[in-house]
C-alpha cells in the first residue's frame, strides 16, 4: 500500500527525492506519466501492468485516444543512489511544478503535485461529496 502525505523541493537540476516510505513501496523501477487530474503519477511496475492491462482491455475506439494520452508521456526511472529521480519538463510543465511539491501515496501508485494545486484540491469542499460516494459504495 502506498500512502502518506510529503511536502518536498525540486532541486536546480529538476531532481526529487523520494522519501524512504515511498521508495521502499515503489521499489527500483518507476513509471512516470500524466494522471487524468493536474498532477504526475508514480507507478511501480506491477502496477503500471495492471494499469495498462486495464487500458489494452478496452474498446478500440476509446483506446486510441487514451493511449496517446497516457504512453506519449510515460517515462521510466530508476532513483539513483541517493533516492532522487528527475522529472522531465514535459511532465513538470503538464503538472505546473516548479519548486514545491507534495508527493502523496494512493494506494496503488503515488503522485506528485505542485504545492499549491495539491492544497486547493484538499481544500476544495469536496469532503461532503467523498462522504456521499463512500456511503453509497456502502462504507
């Protein structure tokens, strides 16, 4: 399970450090691409299978558009010795990073959020919503 909540920086050459925690869940081999919300998701391998297993299962006319979505911005990385991986601009640009992140787990992958975008979607009133779908889904 990938989880938690860490506010981090981007170094001057467009490197983060992965906490410990996440490291350690993510394991040697990540996969970076756009998520469907404003942010970059970080799967780790199995993950990215059953992923993109789920997205091959598709129709054909829905596939096109969302593979080009999500594999046109697919990179692979591996933390180097001091748990750092870099985010390519490409990425960064999409996600409107540029200093201050929060990494947060969720569940099966973690993401990355410029600081500001991640506070204005934890503070967008949206609990009273998480609330309703979760008591429909029956919790």
């Amino acid at each position: 399970m990938i989880s938690g909540e860490y506010k981090h920086n981007i170094d001057t050459k467009n490197r983060l450090i992965l906490p410990v925690k996440l490291r350690e869940a993510l394991g040697d081999n990540v996969i970076m691409t756009k998520s469907v919300d404003r942010c970059i998701a970080l799967y780790p391998s199995d993950s990215w299978a059953v992923f993109t297993d789920k997205i091959n299962a598709l129709p054909e006319m829905q596939l096109r558009k969302i593979k080009r979505y999500i594999y046109s911005s697919a990179v692979e990385a591996e933390p180097d010795s001091q748990g750092r991986i870099l985010l390519p601009l490409n990425l960064r640009v999409f996600a409107g990073i540029d200093k201050n992140v929060t990494v947060v787990g969720v569940g099966d992958h973690a993401e990355i959020w410029d600081d500001e975008l991640w506070n204005e979607e934890v503070n967008s009133g949206e609990g009273d919503d998480i609330a309703g779908q979760l008591i429909n889904l029956g919790f």
